[in-house]
C-alpha cells in the first residue's frame, strides 16, 4: 500500500520510502532470478546509535517478506564467512561493532576477510547487509565496486535518530575518494533520495533472527549476544598483545646470554640469532621512533618487532 512517498510493507505494517522499496526490489531480482547468479550487497552506514541495526532489521524483514529467506546477523565476522560459505539464498547481516578502540590490524585484516568472503560468495546468491561505522576504513572493492548503495544513517539536528540519507551505486566512488583525498564526507551531496526508519526493533522476535547461530532472537538475547562478541574482540587483541611481550622478553633473556667482550656488531648479532641487517634496523626504530628501551608501550613492541620477523623466535 502507498502514501504519498511512502509504502505500509509486510504483515508487520510498517512504513518504508517508496523509492527505497523500489531499490530494494531491484536488488531481490538480482539475487533471486534464474538467470544470473549473483548476490546483493547493500551498506548501512552511520555513528554509533544512530539506528542502523534497526534499519537493517527493517530492511531484512522486507526482503524476507518478499523472498521467504530466513535473516542471520552476526557480530563476528569469522562466524558469518563460515555461514556464507557453506549455505545459500540467505539474508545476512553484519553488525560491525563500534569500537573506537579497534585497530588498524583489526581493520586490515576483517578488510582481507570481507574481499575474500565477497570474491568467492557471490554464487551463494546471498544478500547481504554490512553495517559499517565508518565506510571509509573499508577496501575500496568493498565499498565501491561490491555495494549496490548505501543508507547512510544520522540523526536529525543532533537528537532525533533514524534519519537516512541513500547514495546511488554510481556515486560511491566520489563519495569514497572525496574523503580518501579531502577527508569529506559528501553523503548530502551525492545523496539520491532522504527520509525516516520506523523503530521495528520491538517486533524483533517476531521476524525470526538468529543471531551467531542462536535461532528466533529477542531484543534480549541480540543484546546479550552483542556484549559477548566484544568482550571476544577485546580478548583476541589482548593474546596479540601477549605474543608481543613474549617476543620481548625472549629477546631481553638472549640479551642476558651475550658473552663479552663483543668486538663488532656481526658478533653481536650472531649471538643474538639475527642477521647484521635485523640490528641495523633496529637502529633506524629507535632514532625514527624515539622508541624508550627501557619499559616500551604495546605500540612500542609492535614496532620493535615488526622488523624482528622469526629472528628472536
């Protein structure tokens, strides 16, 4: 049913943007006629609480409505690309955790998953939607050239969350470059079309989510479920710390080993198990670095032994 500029869609009712459910339904034919298999990729992306779970959610249910597949949402991406890659004709969500404290090793490597899991599902005739914080700390082929568009989420006049905004496919490549190159965020600029989510969140349970494997969801369990998969995170960054500080203090115990008198640094080296060029680069650390050697931060071990390679090993 229509109203104006918007339409009462599912048997939940609710209200979706008329030219929105026509990209939609775009989207649905690609990834359901018989002719082409091919998947659809569609990006939600906004700050944090600004409602894009809720609007995947909202959009998930649509496309449920209309093609009978069942909604999965996870939080961890290692659980969804074992999900995409062993099934078909599902809907899938990715809520990426809005972590300020992600790092850029966490960003390079989830960037290497998504290529991955994008360059070798597309058979699967999936549709997927990715909710991203920032879509600029995204793989251009991500971003650009395997998104059909993207909602972009904000909050009106800084209060009033589930405002959209929705950027074409061809658009995404000056949206992604103008912040690559001016650090601007164009979404008004290059937007098509703008309006309002309504909150589906409260019908959670009945659209049957399941969320990291666990079927029929309530707003409950996805919360539960949410705090857990950070909690996960956070340990995972930790045992990368841990490897680090092994790696120092096997370092520090060679160190204890050293026989003098040392004549020439070869010497050195020799005794330490690395080669001549492994300790003059850890001379270029320390003076590009101003690397403290006595209690070195996490960061500071990073750096120290990236050059290290398996030398100290």
């Amino acid at each position: 049913m229509t109203t104006g500029y918007k339409m009462i869609v599912t048997d939940l009712k609710y209200h979706l943007e008329t030219r929105l459910v026509n990209k939609l339904d775009i989207m649905i034919k690609r990834c359901t006629d018989k002719k082409n298999r091919k998947d659809a990729v569609l990006m939600v992306e906004g700050s944090e609480g600004e409602g894009k779970t809720n609007t995947s959610e909202a959009i998930a249910y649509y496309v449920r409505y209309v093609t009978g597949r069942k909604i999965n949402m996870f939080f961890r991406l290692a659980s969804l690309l074992q999900f995409a890659q062993s099934t078909k004709n599902q809907i899938i969500i990715w809520d990426e955790p809005a972590l300020d404290s992600l790092s850029t090793d966490w960003y390079r490597d989830t960037n290497k998953d998504l290529m991955r899991l994008l360059m070798t599902c597309r058979k699967k005739r999936h549709f997927f939607l990715f909710n991203f914080v920032k879509f600029y700390k995204f793989a251009e082929y991500v971003v650009v050239d395997r998104s059909l568009g993207m909602v972009h989420m904000y909050s009106r006049k800084g209060t009033t969350p589930g405002r959209f905004v929705y950027i074409k496919n061809k658009f995404l490549e000056a949206l992604y470059n103008n912040y690559r190159k001016k650090k601007e965020r164009s979404y008004n600029k290059l937007k098509a079309f703008g309006g309002a989510f309504p909150i589906v969140e409260k019908y959670i349970s009945h659209m049957r989510i399941s969320v990291e494997g666990q079927p029929d969801c309530s707003l409950k369990d996805y919360e539960n479920l949410k705090d857990k998969a950070i909690q996960s995170i956070g340990a995972a960054g930790s045992v990368k710390i841990n490897v680090f500080k092994k790696k120092y203090d096997d370092l520090k115990y060679k160190i204890s080993l050293v026989k003098a008198p040392i004549l020439t640094k070869e010497l050195l080296a020799n005794q330490l198990g690395i080669s001549d060029k492994t300790l003059r680069n850890w001379r270029n650390v320390r003076e590009s670095k101003q690397i403290s050697l006595e209690n070195p931060s996490e960061e500071e071990n990073k750096e120290q032994f990236s050059t290290m390679g398996r030398s100290v090993m």
